[in-house]
C-alpha cells in the first residue's frame, strides 16, 4: 500500500498486487453504505495490516479468519435464519462477507492466485443486487473502465497516458454493441430484491388515514417529492389530476376518520359504463402508510394491492421504500350503485347537538328545496355568501362547533375545514357525503408526459351522493377571497424562476433514465418494438439517436486515436517520410535526416525536396524562428506532397 502516494505518476509502473488493491478499493467503496459495522470494522483492520506490510504468521491469519467469522456472526445476528437466508438481499449480502473474508486471507498472504484476481469482478457483481439508482449506474461505468484500465496497465507494461488512451479507445468502440446488446437482451430483474443505498427514513406526508381540524391539522407547503407520474399519452387537464387516497366519513370533532373493517378485495371495481381509460406509472416515495395513490377513480388495483369498495387502493405493509406500479384510472365514467345500509348511515352522520346555526340555515334549505341536487346548489351558494377565505394561516377552531366556527365567526382556512364543513352540511341537509384524501396537481410540475407531485399538492376534496352515484365537489372553489402570504407567494414565485424550471426537467432526465435504463425488462423490450412498429416518428428518432452514438464513437475514437505531437517539425513532416516510403525510400536506423534526404537527392533529384531540407533544418536550429518561416515549410510540404511521384 505503500505506492499510493506517487501511483499517478506517467512514469510509475506498479505492480500486480498494487492494481490489485486500487481494484479493490474501487469495488469495495460503494459497498462501505450496506454492510454493516462489524464487517466494516474487520475491513479497517485488514487495512491496518496492510499498511504495515509485514509478512503474516499463520497464527495472524487464524487470528483474522476467526476475527472476520465473528463479524459476520455479528453482521447477520437475529437475521440469519431458514426464513432470512431465502430473501435474495440476505443471501447476497452473506456470500459478500464470505468473498471480504476470503480476499483478505489471500491479500495478507501477498500470494495472488486465480480467486484474487477475479474477486473484483465478483464484488462488481454483487454490488448490483445491492444498489437500483442512477448515481450507481454511472459509478458501474466508471468501476468497468477503471477495472479495464487496470487490466491493460498490467499487459502493457506502459506509462498511464498511454495505457489510458487505449483504454478510452475500446471503451468507445464497445460503447455501440453495448447499447444494441441491452436494447435486445434486456438485463433480469430481480422482482423481490430489495434495492437502492439505503432504506429511505424520511416521510412523505399527505391526507391519509385521518384529517384533523385542530392545531395538528396537516399544512406540509414543501417542496419534497412524493410521487413522480409516467403517463402513457398527454398529461389530464389539470381538473382531473385528483391522485385518492383515503375516505374520511366519521367526525370525531378534531378530526375525521374512516369506517372500520372496510372490505377489501383485488381486482377491477365495477363500472357501468366507461368513456376513458388512462394508464399510467408512478413512483411512489416512502409515506409510512399503506395507501398507493391512484388517479380518480381507480379501474384496477396494482399487482399486490388491493381496492375497497370506497376505491381505496392500500398494501398490506407501510410504504417504507420507494414503491414503482403501473395504475389504470377511469376519468370519464358512470357508476350507479346503490348504498349499503353502513355506508348510508356513515355518510349521513353528523352531531346533532352541534353546529346548530349551521342545522338551521340546512333546515331552511331542507324546507326550500326537495331534491337532493336542488339543495346542493343551495348549499354552494350558502358557501359563497359567506364570503370564505382560502389561506395557509388559518384561526383556531372551536371544535365543539368546528362548522359553525368556520361559517360564522374565522371564516378563514384551507381545504381541510372547507371539506370538513361542506361534508357536514350537505349532511345536514339529507345529502350522504363523505371526504377524500389525497394530492391534487395544477399540472404545472410537468415535462411532455412527467408530473411530479409535491408535499404541497396534499389535498382534501367532497364527494356527494347523487342520482345513486358519488360526484366529486371541490368545496375549496367556493372561496370568496385567497389570502396568500409571503411566504407562499415567495414559494409561488421560486417555483417559476429559470433554475426551478431547469431542476424539473433534470427531474424529468432522471425519471427517463430510471424508467428505460434501470428498470429495463423483457416487456418494456416488447414495449419498444411495438412503438417502433407502430410509431413512424419514434422509429425515425431511433434511428437519429442511434446514428449520433455511432458517430460520436467514431469521431471520439479517432480523436483518441490520433497520436499526441511531441516534436511539432517532425509530426509537419511525417506525411512526407510516409510519400517517400511509398517511393521505396526509408530512414535508416543511425541515419540524420540531413543524410537521410541526401541520400535521396544522388538518387532522386527534387527541388522541392531540397528545399524542404533546407527549411527544416533552419527552423530547426534557428534561434527565432517566425512564423513566416512556418507557414513557408508547411507550403512546401503541401506542393511535394501534390506532385506525383
């Protein structure tokens, strides 16, 4: 280990175990964020070993095998069972200690035999079990081509510039076979592994499971990503971008909540008829709750999820790592279903013993109107004469009349208390409703057919049950006036400068790259095919990428290709020593070139020849040569070269 101070240098030649261990530390460092403690620390001391450079005895071998034994024992302590070793990341992550144990047994030793030299490539292999992200994909390149460096370093025995050279070189001329390659055998994927640097601890939040009306109401205005949307075609009008999360039908006071023991079951809800299918794919970051968030309304549950009655589409665990599903949603539909017994009951529920200005302005309307739609028109317009204000900065409730409260006297709040109070009112006045959660986007965070959706886009939205059919009211509309603070409006404002816009989009690349490159499998291979047969301008933008790859392979090839100049006069002057080799004139070992072009001369009297001597030989030793004298020489050259042999 000692080399690693001066192992940069053009002129250093090291040996086989010094490429050895720049392999290993190059392999071994993105693996030092999975494995755990103790293996780490029996690595730091193999590297203490190794800097002393001390030849072992065999009693310190024994001493590091048991050591290393034991640190795996610690390792997979309380994991390491009939059940754990059957999950592929367990089993890899045990095989990966074993190769660590077995790599530093045989480095210590300083005897490189076959298993040594192909551990590198093993642990590069094993890594990729561990790791599912573009920063990973770019540090595999650069793995391949320092390991390929390596390789030539060792067989040619030269200075690194050049060894470099000749590196880049096969790397470009592969580059066009990979691609083709991946395109036509795509790589296996490994359904069940558990992938990415480490399990995501930061939560995503949003309107699931409960809303509450006190201080602990949700407001999270942040700009972390919670969900990033592939669609198949265009992007929805931004009034059907409503991603459902959870149905809230009772009121505790301080907060809403769902029916209990809802019945869920995998599959397809029923639809009566259906005018618009929209699929799509989404990346769904850790929320800690089971929901997966579907556009409204959700045709079919995603593989391994299941959908409720109220198309609540949930897993049996908590998100708490990134989750990718392919979802159908139905935009444009009509379902007529008649109420259970429950489920009219819940959705007609409100404390009678509260809220009672609101009650008599509802009985009011009950009085007035006798259909259910008549009275909802009512109850809007109830909304509107009160002359609402949306805002993030809403007063204090009192949650023994929260209704009232937000009516009458705050007026004031934002999409959880306009839902909470149109929800309860529509109640009162003999309309079931019932409350969903979820995202809701303006379509503005959006590339071509990518839509990110943020912590800020949480939402709350009504939805009332008319003509044996629930309908969906944006109670938030119904405000009369936007109370937007400095803050938000400063959010508002950075959310459409250059560099947000230019962070969308790298979003976007990013997205695209993950959708086409790692997640890469037989059906998307299928996937393309039926585009390129299908889609004239894909095929012919297929084709234009593809040509670009290959041209900027050869152009990068023949650039690397080209040999540096040392001696300017000599590279000026190589095309005439390859015109006259042609001619059956070459140079001699031991020969000038002053003997050199006189030795042609007795033979093969030239002017120009002559000239372009004389001229060499006075830039060569003159003390001040101009640059008249330059653009002379290279004149002469190109009229020899001209003329015919």
């Amino acid at each position: 280990m000692r080399f690693l101070p001066n192992w940069l240098s053009t002129d250093f030649k090291p040996s086989s175990l010094q490429l050895l261990d720049i392999a290993y530390i190059v392999v071994i460092l993105p693996l030092l964020v999975v494995i755990k403690v103790p293996m780490l620390l029996f690595l730091l001391l193999v590297l203490v070993l190794l800097i002393k450079d001390k030849k072992p005895t065999v009693l310190t071998l024994i001493s590091v095998g048991l050591l290393g034994a034991f640190a795996l024992f610690l390792s997979l302590y309380g994991s390491f069972n009939f059940a754990g070793i059957s999950r592929l990341k367990l089993f890899i992550e045990l095989l990966t200690y074993l190769l660590f144990i077995a790599v530093a047994l045989q480095r210590l030793t300083g005897v490189i035999n076959i298993y040594l030299k192909i551990s590198p490539l093993l642990l590069l292999a094993l890594s990729l079990f561990f790791f599912h992200s573009i920063p990973m994909l770019f540090y595999i390149m650069v793995e391949i081509f320092i390991l390929i460096l390596l390789i030539l370093w060792q067989i040619m025995q030269s200075d690194l510039r050049r060894v470099f050279r000749v590196t880049s070189l096969l790397f470009l001329s592969a580059l066009p076979w990979v691609i083709l390659l991946f395109i036509f055998f795509p790589r296996i994927s490994f359904e069940h592994a558990t992938y990415g640097f480490k399990g995501e601890s930061i939560k995503r939040m949003g309107h699931d499971g409960t809303m509450h009306l006190d201080n602990t109401a949700l407001l999270v205005p942040s700009e972390r990503i919670v969900m990033e949307v592939g669609f198949n075609g265009d992007i929805p009008s931004s009034d059907r971008l409503y991603f459902r999360g959870s149905v809230l039908y009772e009121d505790k006071k301080n907060q809403w909540e769902p029916i209990t023991q809802r019945m869920d079951y995998a599959g397809r809800p029923a639809f009566d008829t259906i005018q618009q299918l929209t699929q799509y794919k989404v990346t769904l970051y850790p929320t800690h709750k089971r929901w997966l968030y579907l556009l409204d309304m959700p045709f079919e549950a995603p593989k391994g999820a299941t959908i409720n009655a109220d198309l609540e589409t949930k897993l049996q665990k908590n998100i708490t790592e990134v989750q990718r599903y392919v979802a159908t949603s139905v935009l444009s539909h009509q379902t007529k279903k008649v109420l259970d017994t429950r489920t009219g009951k819940a959705a007609l529920s409100y404390d009678k013993n509260a809220n009672l200005r609101s009650q008599s302005r509802a009985d009011d309307i009950r009085k007035e109107f006798s259909t259910p739609l008549e009275r909802l028109i009512a109850v809007q317009s109830h909304f509107k004469k009160q002359e609402l204000t949306y805002t993030l900065r809403p007063k204090p409730l009192d949650l023994n009349n929260s209704t009232d409260s937000f009516l009458f006297d705050t007026k004031r709040g934002y999409c959880v208390h306009f839902a909470a109070a149109f929800t309860t009112m529509t109640r009162m006045c003999e309309i079931p409703s019932r409350i969903a959660t979820g995202y809701k986007s303006d379509g503005k965070n959006s590339v071509e057919n990518y839509l990110v959706i943020k912590e800020k886009d949480a939402h709350v939205w009504v939805e009332v049950y008319l003509d044996s059919q629930w309908k969906r009211i944006e109670s938030t509309a119904l405000a009369a006036h936007i109370d937007i603070g400095e803050d938000e409006q400063r959010q508002m404002d950075s959310s459409a400068t250059t560099l947000a816009k230019l962070n969308l989009n790298l979003l976007y690349l990013k997205y695209q790259i993950e959708t086409w490159i790692l997640e890469y499998s037989y059906l998307r291979q299928m996937k393309l095919f039926e585009y390129l047969r299908s889609d004239i301008l894909f095929l012919i933008k297929f084709i234009l990428v593809l040509l670009f790859f290959i041209i900027a392979t050869v152009l990068g090839w023949k650039l690397l290709r080209r040999q540096s100049c040392e001696d300017e006069l000599l590279c000026l002057l190589s095309p005439v020593l390859k015109k006259l080799g042609k001619m059956g004139y070459y140079r001699k070992v031991d020969e000038s070139l002053q003997q050199f072009f006189t030795r042609i001369q007795l033979d093969h009297e030239s002017d120009k020849l002559k000239r372009i001597n004389q001229q060499y030989h006075q830039l060569r030793y003159a003390p001040d040569p101009t640059f008249q004298m330059h653009k002379e020489f290279k004149q002469l050259i190109k009229e020899f070269l001209q003329t015919s042999p």
